[in-house]
C-alpha cells in the first residue's frame, strides 16, 4: 500500500483527523500455474479519533472521495482536498490474518505492517518501522438526531475495545505491549 496523508498546516491532524489516499497493489492468484496481473485501487479514507492512544485508540472511518471532501470542509471552512499538501508519503507491506474469536463471535484482524517512505523504497538507510495492529470493526447506522449518533458510537466504542481487552488477555502470549500495560 502506499498511504499519502494529507494535511493544511496540521489543522486536521490537530483535531484528531486524519485524511489520506490509499493506493492497494495487489497480485492475485488464478490458480496454481497463471498469475492475474497485478491490479491497484485507489481510495480516499479520514480517520477521526473517537479516544484513545497511539497504544490503544479508537477511531471512526470515513470512506470515499465526496465524504472525506466533506470532513475537510466541517474541519477547515473554504477547504478541498485539492488545497491540501502532502505531510506524510508511505509505502507498506503488511501481513494479515483474520481471527475468529470463538468466546465473542467477533472476527479480529490482526496486521504486521512494515512501513518506509515512499521515495525511499531502496535506500536501506531510509525511514523504516514496524507496526502490529489488533482491529476490531463495525457499522453503526446513521440517524438524524447527532446526540444519539454520538451516544451509539461511545457505547459502541466501549463494547469493542472490551471485547479486544479480552481477546489480548486471552493470547496475551503474542502481544508483549498488552502485558506491559496497566488498564488496557
């Protein structure tokens, strides 16, 4: 993937708000002997911070191109995407797996992400960092009346990072961060 994120003198990212262009690359397999060629989707996505942490943080995901135009202009009047400027240029492999708690029903996405800048994908001396991610993901419907929106939401929110809190202490043997954390 390559994620460009996207900003106006960090006027979103001050507010908790990130915006970027994702660009997926992927190769996919036809069968065992024929490749498909490699095909790319390019998405606009902000995410906006609910609560939390680096560590342990919540967010709302917001996708497509007219939405996301949408959030800028709430967060920075008179603003398009078009007027923002490049504050972070990415690329990452990650590798991903698909859990399927049995104690919750929930399925859990668990990501390994290798991250580099983007313009230097052959300097070994370049940016280079590792990421674990553990995702739990929902849909809530949207109504008219916003207070309510924002009280689905919070209880929502509390009811995933408990059934995450959970899953992590179940296995805590595969993520060290949980076991030096208190609280979460």
């Amino acid at each position: 993937m390559r994620d460009t994120y996207l900003d106006r003198d960090r006027r979103l990212v001050s507010q908790g708000i990130w915006v970027r262009r994702r660009q997926e690359r992927s190769a996919t397999l036809r069968n065992s002997s024929s490749r498909l060629p490699p095909s790319e989707l390019t998405a606009w996505q902000a995410k906006i911070r609910l609560s939390g942490d680096y560590t342990d943080s919540q967010f709302e995901e917001i996708e497509g191109k007219e939405a996301v135009s949408a959030i800028v202009a709430r967060h920075i009047p008179d603003t398009q995407l078009e007027d923002l400027i490049t504050i972070a240029d990415l690329n990452t492999n990650r590798r991903a797996w698909c859990v399927q708690d049995m104690y919750t029903q929930h399925s859990v996405h668990v990501m390994l992400d290798e991250v580099t800048a983007a313009q230097d994908v052959n300097d070994t001396d370049s940016f280079r960092h590792e990421i674990g991610e553990v995702e739990l993901t929902g849909e809530l419907a949207s109504g008219e009346d916003e207070c309510i929106r924002e009280e689905d939401k919070q209880r929502a929110v509390e009811g995933m990072r408990r059934t995450l809190r959970e899953f992590m202490l179940r296995h805590s043997g595969y993520f060290q961060a949980s076991r030096n954390r208190s609280g979460s």
